[in-house]
C-alpha cells in the first residue's frame, strides 16, 4: 500500500493555484501528479511519487555517494 | 529505472552481505515494520543473503491487513446501496468482511470501482452529480496526506456527494504496542522509509530511548533493506541504539511539512483497532468535525456492525512476530490467495501472502 516509484518532473502546471500538478515521467510512462507538498520543485528533478502525489524529492547527490559506499564495501578483505 | 535497477544489482548486494556477515556476532531479531518490505524481503529472498545468527520477524505494516473486519463490513454495507459508487485500491476489494468482500457486492451489481488515486474519486463525484462517492480511505502516514487533499480538494470544488470512509492508521503507536508486549522478541526495527518520508523521524526518538532498541529508516529495494539490517546488526553489536536514516535519498528528519500541515488540519488522533490485534491507544486519525459532511461514517448511518474473525485465523501472531505464515493450519490448505480466510492473505504485501506465492515450494516439500 505504501508503495511510491521514482519519477521525473517533465513539467508544471500551475493552473490550480491550490493543487499544483507535474508531469512526470517513470521510464517512459507519464503521470499527472500532485506536486502541492513541494513549493520550491523544479523541471528536471526527481520525486517520490504515491498514488498521484509527489512525498519528496530525491536527493541525488546523496543516492550517488550511498551507492559508491555499498559498493566500496565490497573491495574490503573479509574480517575473520 | 533510474533508482530502482542500482538498488537491485547484485554487486551491490554482495557487497552488503559480506559486510553484514563480518559484523555480525550473536544472535539477534530484526522486524520490518512495512509490508513493502516484507515484499522485497520474501521476493529476493533476502534472508539467503544473511548470516543465520539473524532472524527476519514481520510486522504489522499491511494497511490491507490490519484493517478491522467491521470497517470491511461497513465499507460493504455502503457499497451496496443503489446511490454509491464505492471506490478504492484494487487491493481492498478482495478482503473477506465477515460475509462477503467489496468484488462480491460488484458482481451482484454494485458499483465499485478501483481507483489510482483518491483524486480520482473526487473527479468522478465532480461528474456524477446525481450520485454519492465514497473512496475508502485505508493506509498508513504515507497515504493520510492524499486523502486529506481529497478532502480540500472536494471542499474547494463545492461538491456535497464525496466522502471517505476513513481506517487510517499510525506507525509509531503499533510499535510501542509491540515493544510493551511481554512476549515481544524484536530487538531492531527498521523503520517504513514511506511512512517517513511524510513524518520523519523525530517521533522514533523517544521510542528508542524508551525500550533500548535501534530503529533504523529504510527503503524498498534489496540493497536498502540489506543496508537496513547492517546499520541495524552494526548498532545492536556495538551496544548501542539510536535512530539511524539508511533511506537519506528521500527522508530528512523533518518529514514533508506541508503534507503535515494538511494532516493536522483534516484528521484528528483517536485510538483505532487493528485486525488481529486488537485496540492501539492513540494509533489512528478520524476526520475532523469541520469536515463531517466528507465522513463516511456520518454521511451514512451504518450503526456499530460488529464481526468476528474465522477461529482458524492466527494472524495477530503473524502480524506481530511470534509466528511465521506456514505455523498457521490453514496456510496453503483453507487459505489461499483465491480464497484468503485473513487478510495476510490477500495483499501482495500481507505475509501469508508473500510466503504462499514466492516460498510455497519450498515448504511443502
Ligand atoms: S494463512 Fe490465512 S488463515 Fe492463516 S494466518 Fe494467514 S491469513 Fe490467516
């Protein structure tokens, strides 16, 4: 139920003033979303998105240096 | 797809699981809280990737799941009225009230229908003037904020014929029941990356001072759910506990601020039960009085239906922990996806479900 993809904002419809919506691309599939709960997203950015709301954005720089630490884990010696 | 196929790759969770194997020294118990987890954790059978000092517990975090029977039963009573049209998530529709589920009322002619969003729900109140829409409104923190927008969303249209029928439930009051439990052998959770992104984390802080446990926030994938447990083995070993944010990439301390803000405006906090497990102090959000006229529960009288659940049922036991899906008899045999006698059986995301589909083989032989 809690279940929320990434996606990419292709563009912003400010129309609504109370409902701010996006489209939002998920590898190839676009979506309108509800982009309300983020004033300051921007075109190009990536964000959370469940049952047609955007929860956050994702932080890319911090996805890459995660992934570059997993992965770094497994150059180390195995400790006995 | 750009932050999922990184998070799946099986370097990656290699290097996890050496990781987690060299740190890991005594025995202990992890829960995941949230069924996507439980999902993930069953799918990619992450336990093949853990030393075997560390046990997997599931937990209660199927919204599916620990809905009460009587809120099915009020949702079918509803649904069944020749002015409704009953809308929901696909997954609600397939759980056993005490007589029937949502697809039975369909089939006998009721209009239900399955829904993305509640947003959706709200439109189609907007063109069916002449009828009354009801979208049932079940989840955790993740999904309370859409629904309150549907509720101001509605206001703002004017619309009278929308309401929710509202079973919302909390995260951090169900693991202080857990936890308070005398029987409870958690010794580690890790927390609903979703949930949080919405609430954050804070409220986890007097929970681990409380009980002594670590609680780590954690995402979907197989490698987040193997960092999880990491981070999670790492403080338990090394004596500490604090709350710790494997899922940084979406979740920051403070949560979303806004979709708070809605949720303080349109719910109130009230003690709500869980199927299986019975009443949760504070665990819960109703709809608030100034929004009487978007409540389900006002708009239609469905009095107190009460309901009991099949005796052949353990799913309290499974939903906290002290016993795996293929201890309960009817596993596989009463009860299967087509015909669930509880509801663990009917989400993709309910335990007895995950196990039936991806571990069934190897449990029957
Ligand atoms: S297998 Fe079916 S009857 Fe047994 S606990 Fe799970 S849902 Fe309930």
């Amino acid at each position: 139920m809690c279940l929320a993809i990434p996606g990419k904002i292709i563009s912003i419809d400010n129309s609504n003033p109370e409902l701010k919506m996006a489209k939002v691309d998920f590898a190839g599939v676009m979506k309108n979303v509800c982009i309300e709960w983020l004033p300051d997203v921007q075109t190009g950015e990536y964000v959370l998105v469940h049952v047609g709301f955007a929860l956050n954005k994702i932080d890319v720089e911090d996805a890459e240096k995660t992934l570059a630490d997993l992965r770094a884990m497994g150059d180390l010696p195995e400790v006995e | 797809m750009r932050f999922i196929d990184e998070y799946r790759d099986a370097v990656t969770i290699k290097a996890i699981s050496m990781q987690l194997k060299a740190v890991t020294k005594k025995p202990w118990v992890i829960m995941e809280i949230c069924g996507g987890q439980t999902h993930t954790i069953i799918k990619y059978n992450i336990e093949e990737f853990l030393p075997p000092q560390i046990t997997i517990v599931h937990g209660p975090g199927c919204p599916v799941c620990v809905t009460p029977l009587e809120m099915i039963d009020k949702a079918i009573n509803i649904a069944s009225r020749a002015d409704v049209i009953f809308t929901s998530f696909g997954d609600m529709l397939r759980v056993p009230g005490s007589k029937d589920d949502l697809l039975t009322v369909k089939a006998n002619g009721g209009d239900v229908r399955m829904v993305y969003s509640p947003l959706d729900s709200v439109n189609l109140a907007e063109k069916n003037p002449e009828k009354k829409i009801v979208f049932f409104g079940v989840g955790f923190e993740t999904t309370a904020p859409a629904n309150a927008m549907a509720i101001k969303e509605a206001a703002r249209r004017g619309l009278k014929n929308f309401s929710i029928l509202c079973s919302q439930v909390l995260v951090p009051p169900a693991i202080e029941a857990l936890l308070s439990s005398e029987n409870s052998r958690v010794q580690g959770f890790l927390a609903a990356g979703h949930v949080c992104t919405v609430m954050g984390f804070h409220e986890y802080i007097p929970l681990v001072e409380k009980f002594n446990v670590p609680i780590v926030v954690t995402g979907f994938e197989p490698a987040d759910i193997l960092q999880g447990i990491l981070m999670t083995v790492s403080q338990l070993e090394q004596n500490k506990c604090e709350v710790e944010n494997q899922y940084s990439r979406v979740v920051k301390k403070e949560g979303n601020a806004a979709a708070q803000n809605l949720l303080k405006d349109v719910f109130e906090t009230i003690d709500r039960k869980w199927r299986g497990i019975g009443t949760i102090p504070k665990s819960g959000y109703r709809i608030r009085e100034k929004y009487s006229l978007y409540d389900a529960e006002k708009v239609f009288d469905v009095g107190e239906i009460s309901a009991n659940e099949s005796p052949l049922c353990i799913a309290g036991e499974i939903l906290q922990g002290y016993k795996k899906p293929f201890e309960c008899s009817a596993f596989g045999k009463e009860c299967t996806p087509e015909h669930p006698v509880g509801a663990p059986m009917v989400s993709s995301e309910g335990a007895c479900s995950a196990y039936y589909r991806f571990k069934k083989n190897e449990l029957t032989v």
